[in-house]
C-alpha cells in the first residue's frame, strides 16, 4: 500500500462526523501521485469516513496538488524553529510561572477559546468554529490531566493566568 491513515476518535467525537488523519502518502513523481490519492480516498469513502486531514512536507508539492484536485483544501503551513540552548543558562524562580493544576481547567479552558485562529482547525471551512474552540478545550484540559503533554506550564500573576504552554519531554510543544 502506497498510503496509511488511522480513523481519530478524539477528534471525530468532538466534530460529530467520522475523521481520520492521513499517515503517509508515498513521495512519488506527479504522474503517479494523483492515481495513489484517488486510491486513498476510495478506501476513506469505503470505510464511511467523512473528513481526512494530512501533514505532509511542503516540499512534496506532486502530493500536495494531487490532493488539491482532489478537493483537499490547504488550511495551515507548519515551521520548525531550533535553538541550542546555553548549558550555563539556570532555571530564574523570579518568573511567575508554574506548572498547570486541575483547579485551573476554567481559567484556561475560556483562554483557549478563539485563541489558535490561524490553525488548521479554525481555517477549516468544514469545522464550525464552536467545534474547533471544543477540541482546545479538551486538548488544553487532556493536556493538564498528563495523556497530550508531559507537562503545562502557566504564567500567572495576580490569581490569573496570562499564557501557557504545554510540553512533551521529548521538547514538542503540542500546544
């Protein structure tokens, strides 16, 4: 098989329609790569999924149009930034952050809300926007309860959070 996709719980419990999120698409020449999405997309129709999403590498552009024509629409583009950090820094106590607690769920559940406007699942046009504020706050709240991210910091000042961020102890930021 020249393609993978997995069916999404999560995220077809939260949108009310069956999603699945697409895993690998062969890279292959222009001439091939419509065939292999036509191919892919009769097997996501045959197993009655409604909505498929793909992160591929924006240099793969034969895969990308193919997809395009198929009616795929591009929704966000996804950039990875390095730094080696100083093995002199130290930790500053003087910050006012802290690690995320349940009780903090309200606070950063209403944060989330309209919050990742230019992420693919506000771009959408099939996503309703009620429905993409949903899977945040459910990501940020997984996120604090320990199965989406490792760790949720929060900046906090005055009994209310500023900003968060949430990390995988590999060093991913999943949100």
């Amino acid at each position: 098989m020249r393609y993978s996709w997995k069916p999404l719980a999560f995220d077809t419990e939260i949108l009310g329609f069956k999603t699945a999120k697409i895993e690998r698409i062969d890279r292959t020449d222009p001439d091939i790569a419509g065939e292999i999405v036509k191919q892919l997309i009769a097997d996501l129709r045959q197993n009655n999924i409604e909505y498929a999403s793909y992160r591929l590498p924006a240099e793969n552009t034969a895969v990308i149009h193919a997809l395009e024509q198929q009616g795929f629409v591009l929704v966000d583009a996804m950039l990875g930034l390095e730094k080696i950090l100083d093995p002199e820094l130290q930790e500053h106590d003087t910050y006012p952050i802290r690690s995320a607690k349940n009780e903090d769920l309200k606070q950063l559940s209403e944060m989330v809300r309209g919050l990742f406007l230019q992420t693919r699942f506000y771009q959408d046009p099939m996503i309703p926007i009620v429905k993409a504020d949903m899977i945040y706050q459910k990501w940020v709240e997984n996120s604090v309860k320990g199965s989406q991210a490792d760790h949720v910091l929060v900046w906090e000042e005055n009994g209310r959070i500023l900003g968060f961020i949430t990390l995988k102890n590999t060093g991913h930021i999943p949100l």
